[in-house]
C-alpha cells in the first residue's frame, strides 16, 4: 500500500503528515492528529456528524480519503471557537438548546457554518435544506434550526 | 470501517491517468467524487489494488453551451448543477435530478460523470440522461470517442466504458423551444436511494402535439430502463391527460423491479406508472403545453 505525505491546513494551521492511501480524512483527524471533536457517527456516509469544512465546503470526512485534502485547507469544530469567545453559531446552540446528547452537533455546526458562509440569511427552508444531510435522533430538528436562525442574525 | 488496501495515483493530466489505466487494467479503479466508490470500498463489497483519482486533472468541471449542446465535464460537482443558472433555466428536469441524489453533503463531492460511470440502477442520473438523449464522451488511449446514452448501460454497474477509458464530458442536444422536462423521485427520506422514479422530456410541436418524447426509469430493473413504448406512443398526441395515463401506463409496463425493504414489484411498477404520470405532466407544463 502506497504511503503519502501531504500538507494541509487545519483551523488555519499548517500540517504536514505521511498517510497511508486508505486512511480516511475523519481517522486522520481524529487518530493521527488527536482531533476528535469530529465524530463518526454511521460510518457510511448517511449521517453527518463527521462533517468538515474542505476548501469552503461542507463534506463528510467519512466519505474522503486523507491524501485527497493534499493541498486543501480544512475547517473542523475546533476552529469555531476563537481566543475563548464561542462561534455565533456556537453560542446560537447554546441559547436555543439546538443539542441533547450533542453526538451531531459538531457536524450540524460546520454544515450551518458552510451554509451562513454561502448565504449570510438563509430562510427556514434553506436551513432545513442544508442540513438535510446531517442526522439528529434528540432533537426533531426544531431548535437547531432555531439556533442557526440565531446565529445568522448576529454579526459575524 | 477501513478499506482494503490499496495504492493511490493522483495523476495531473489525463494522459497520465489512461496511461496508469492501461497498465494496471482491471487492476485499477477511477476515483471521481468517490461516493459511491469509497463506501463499497469501506463496506469491503469492492477492492482494487490502484486508486486513480482524477481529481486533480484540471479542465474537467464545467457547464457550458457550445454548438447546439449542454457540455457538462464529467468531474462537474452534483452542487454545481444545483447552483447553475444555465441548469435551472433551461435544463429543469437536470436542477429536478440534482436536487434528490443523496444529500447537500454528499452533492459537495458527488460528480456528474461519476453519477453515470458508476452505473447503478438506482442512480438517479441515468434516467433523466436516457431522456434527453444525451451522450457521452470517452477518453482513452487511442483519444475521445462518443457513446450514445441508449448504448451506455450494458448491465448492472457496467458500461460500455473500457478498461483504460475515462468519462470525461456529457453532452446534451439542446431542446428546440417549447421543450419541457422533469424528473420526480419517491424516495423514504433524503439521501435514500429511490424507490422508483421518472424523467421525462417532451418537445411540442407548432400544431400542439408531441414531437418528441424522452422517458425513462430509475430503480426499475438491472439497468436504467428507457420507456421505448410509450414515447412511441405520445409522438403525435395531444398532450391531454388521456394521452398522459396510457404512456404512464406503457412506461409502467417497461419496470421489471425487484421486490426490497422500498417495496414489492406491484407497488414499485405502480408508482413508476404514478411519478411518470407526475413527470410528464410537468414536463408539458413546463413546455407550456398545458
């Protein structure tokens, strides 16, 4: 099996790591560089909690090869947060209990966070259209909509 | 999960890529968007002992018009097609089409090209290919040919594709005016496969009856199935409700489905009858024939 090396920035850092070709984005993360605030949830591309920003969109890190981020820059949950101030979108889950168990929530906040940076004032349905890729068994959804409303309506 | 391994070639042109296809033939598998590719190789129900992953050869995601056709590159993203004014004006069955497979996420990665190659008969842009009469533009060793979409489904998850080939553009004869399409799904939640679905492509004529008639269905046998009778059937019809029920009828006819958890044959070759029914009826509406 062929081995890799690839650089790639994470949360505005650079990283340069040697994969090997069948290790997938989300093990990368997660084992390799002890990033696991991005969670695999179904492990077969239906649920979404393992989603990343890569190059501006919202992808899941299950469904991605390592060495195919050769090059890209990379957003997880991790990099919401900035000098201990909470992401709006962070802040919005908080105020409108947009989580229960909160297994989804990092993947539901960097599709929002891949959503607001496309379209800085979704309407409901384009919010619900967003995440309809991203599994949540607490919720019924009502309150992580709400809790993106709230963050798209602060200044970002 | 973790697939089985295997190497991994980025090649950076497209000669690089036919070349690493030629010399490890049925060795080797392309990696497009890999959504489909890379859950079968974590489900380990596929293996290859070469990844090529065409992913950084430049020039293969574009939508564009040129000399009477749609050219969408076969790496163009499902999310590009969604997004697309060109699409959404002028191709409605294909914005229809790209709105159902999978989710937002997965259209993110998902290729056009990859969509087709892939060959599954659940896949959604089979149908509404076969439709529009599309074609497909091969690249190989030996340059670019040009596959009839009717020619490119030989069976379940194959092609006419050879080893060594490479789908590198669809191709689309662009409708005459008042051309309508759409495509419509039953699917039991976002991201599932269909249960069944229809496309359905019509051109009325100056004298308000059918001039041509594309229709197919997804997941409705071991290919994508074109509904040959009952485009037959429409071309110089009035397009009344009358003329919808009995190509709706001969479409059904066409299913030859396989009983799963989505349903038994009645209830799959039912709703083929129903969603083609619903495609065409909007396909005439969005012709502005009714």
């Amino acid at each position: 099996m062929s081995k890799h090396n690839i650089r790639v920035t994470i949360n505005g850092v650079p990283h340069e790591a040697q994969v090997d070709a069948r290790l997938l984005l989300v093990h990368f993360l997660r084992d390799q560089l002890g990033m696991t605030g991005t969670h695999i949830g179904c492990d077969t591309t239906h649920c979404g909690a393992c989603t990343v920003v890569v190059d501006l969109e919202p992808v899941k890190s299950c469904t991605m090869l390592a060495v195919q981020a050769d090059g890209a820059a990379i957003i997880t949950v991790e990099g919401l947060e900035r000098d201990g101030k909470l992401h709006p979108l962070q802040e919005g889950f908080c105020q409108e209990h947009g989580l229960q168990c909160g297994f989804c929530t990092p993947g539901m906040l960097m599709t929002a966070y891949g959503l607001l940076s496309q379209t800085e004032r979704p309407t409901e349905a384009e919010i619900r259209h967003a995440i309809s890729g991203n599994l949540c068994r607490c919720t019924g959804y009502v309150n992580i909509v709400k809790s993106i409303q709230y963050a798209a309506a602060l200044p970002r | 999960m973790i697939p089985a391994p295997f190497d991994y070639h980025a090649p950076g042109s497209l000669a690089e890529a036919i070349g690493l296809l030629q010399q490890h033939g049925d060795d080797a598998k392309v990696l497009s968007g890999g959504q489909s590719l890379l859950p079968l190789l974590k489900l380990r129900l596929a293996s290859t002992a070469h990844l090529v992953d065409i992913g950084r050869i430049p020039g293969l995601e574009y939508i564009k018009e040129e000399g009477g056709y749609l050219k969408i590159g076969g790496r163009t993203r499902e999310s590009a097609l969604e997004r697309s004014d060109v699409i959404k004006a002028k191709y409605p069955i294909l914005h229809d089409t790209a709105l159902v497979i999978a989710d937002p996420l997965v259209r993110n990665r998902a290729t056009v090209g990859g969509n087709l190659a892939h060959a599954d008969p659940a896949n959604d842009h089979p149908a509404t290919m076969l439709a529009l009469g599309a074609e497909v533009v091969a690249a190989g060793a030996g340059g670019e040919r040009v596959i009839p979409i009717t020619q490119f489904f030989t069976g379940i998850f194959s092609t006419a594709l050879r080893p060594g080939e490479i789908l590198v553009e669809i191709r689309i004869p662009a409708p005459p005016s008042r051309s309508g399409g759409a495509y419509v799904k039953l699917e039991r939640k976002v991201g599932d496969f269909a249960t069944a679905a229809a496309a359905a492509q019509l051109t009325i004529g100056a004298d308000g009856k059918v001039a041509r008639a594309g229709i197919a269905l997804t997941s409705a046998g071991p290919t994508p199935i074109k509904a040959t009778a009952a485009e037959q059937f429409l071309l110089g019809k009035l397009p009344d409700g009358a003329a919808i029920a009995q190509a709706s009828k001969l479409a059904s006819d066409a299913a030859s489905p396989s009983a799963d958890r989505r349903g038994s044959v009645e209830y799959k070759r039912e709703m083929a009858r129903v969603l083609t029914a619903r495609a065409l009826a909007k396909a005439i509406a969005r012709a502005g024939g009714h």
